[in-house]
C-alpha cells in the first residue's frame, strides 16, 4: 500500500483573515486475496463446500474430465476451459497443479481525493472566529478518466472463493439408487460453464463524487 498527502496554504496577503488550503490524499494498495476453486458444491468426496480444484497440464490431460453430451463433445469442453485457464493470470501458473487458498487477487485499487478549503478569520470580542467553506472531490481519479479510480473487491460468499467453472458429472447407482460421481479411468468427469470475472466492482465508491461544506469555529 502506497498513501501520499499534499497540502499547499496561501494566504491572501491579508496577515491571517483570508487562508486558502489545497489538498490532495493519493492511496493505491494491492488487490485482496480470493480462492479459486469449487464453490458450493461437494467434492472429492469431503463435506466442504469450498474445494481446491486441480488444473489440467495441457489440453491432452483435459479432455480426461470430460465426456461428450448432447451439447458439446469432450474436446470442445476442454478447450473451453483451457482457454478460460489461459485468460486467467493466475490460473495459467497452476496447470498441473491445485490451486492454492487466496493464490487470486483483484487488481491494485487506485485513488485520489481532492480539497479546497477557504477559511474567513475574524475577531468578535477577546476571540478569533473563522467560517470555514469546503469544496471536495472524491475519486478525483475517476473524475479525471472515466476508466481510472475503480474499486475491486471479492465477495465475501462462500469465504471470497471463485468458481473455475466445473461441476461434477452424477450417475444413479444401480444398487444403492443414490447419485455418485462419475468416474472414468480414474479421472472425475465436469461440465464447464465460463464462470465470468471472480471479482466485481463498487460501482458507487467507482464513481467520482463531489460535496460542499460550511463550518464556523469560535
């Protein structure tokens, strides 16, 4: 995290009565941390809720985990999620491996605040009194570029952890007549469905917003 703070005072020549005040507050810190992994759904046979998913090591390996349906063949799957994998800057470090607790983060989150404040001192009896008149704007940065001063944030469901899009593939047992995962040659079978971007935005702290003040001090 980086924070930055720059304050500029002048006064008007008029020995204290009138003081303008210029400032501007800067803050830019790292994204926060999110898993990537199987949300709400139980895997692995475990009773958990949020699972680590492992990540194929090329295509060859993908089309494993999944069989052909009336939608799409194996093949096509697999290179959906492959490509969905390769989008992902994290995820494409994985391949061939789990995903790690809180490996994802959104990106950094950019800020600047903006404040003008002029101040009117006076003397009522024994005492100094002052009006003060604010002007701010907050996300300057977004103020000055439409696509600058957003902020990111994972979701707290499901303990901030993103889907990589999988579902496990269930058969009937013919014996016991409950649904079990299906299983071919040792490798569980998915479905993919893209699960779109693992974080969102605050549309309201994302927007540049401005406030006028006034205050009296004695």
């Amino acid at each position: 995290r980086i924070v930055a703070t720059v304050n500029y005072k002048q006064d008007w020549g008029t020995k204290g009565k009138w003081i303008s005040s210029f400032a501007v507050f800067f803050n830019t810190q790292s994204g926060t941390p999110y898993t990537y992994g199987f949300v709400n759904a139980t895997v692995q046979n475990t009773p958990q809720q949020v699972s680590l998913a492992y990540i194929p090591k090329d295509l060859t390996e993908a089309v494993k985990f999944f069989n052909d349906n009336p939608n799409a063949t194996a093949q096509a799957q697999a290179q959906q999620f492959m490509n969905f994998i390769e989008a992902d800057k994290y995820l494409r470090t994985r391949k061939g491996e789990f995903t790690e607790r809180n490996g994802g983060r959104t990106p950094w989150n950019t800020q600047a605040d903006f404040r003008f404040s002029q101040d009117y001192n006076f003397k009522a009896g024994k005492k100094i009194h002052t009006i003060t008149l604010t002007y701010d704007i907050v996300n300057l940065t977004n103020l000055l570029n439409k696509n600058w001063g957003i902020q990111y944030f994972s979701p707290n469901t499901f303990n901030s952890s993103s889907s990589v899009g999988l579902a496990q593939v269930s058969d009937k047992d013919p014996v016991s007549g409950k649904s079990v995962p299906r299983v071919v040659d040792g490798h569980p079978i998915y479905t993919f469905n893209n699960p779109g971007t693992p974080y969102s935005k605050d549309f309201f702290a994302s927007r540049y917003q401005m406030q006028l003040g006034l205050r009296y001090s004695f």
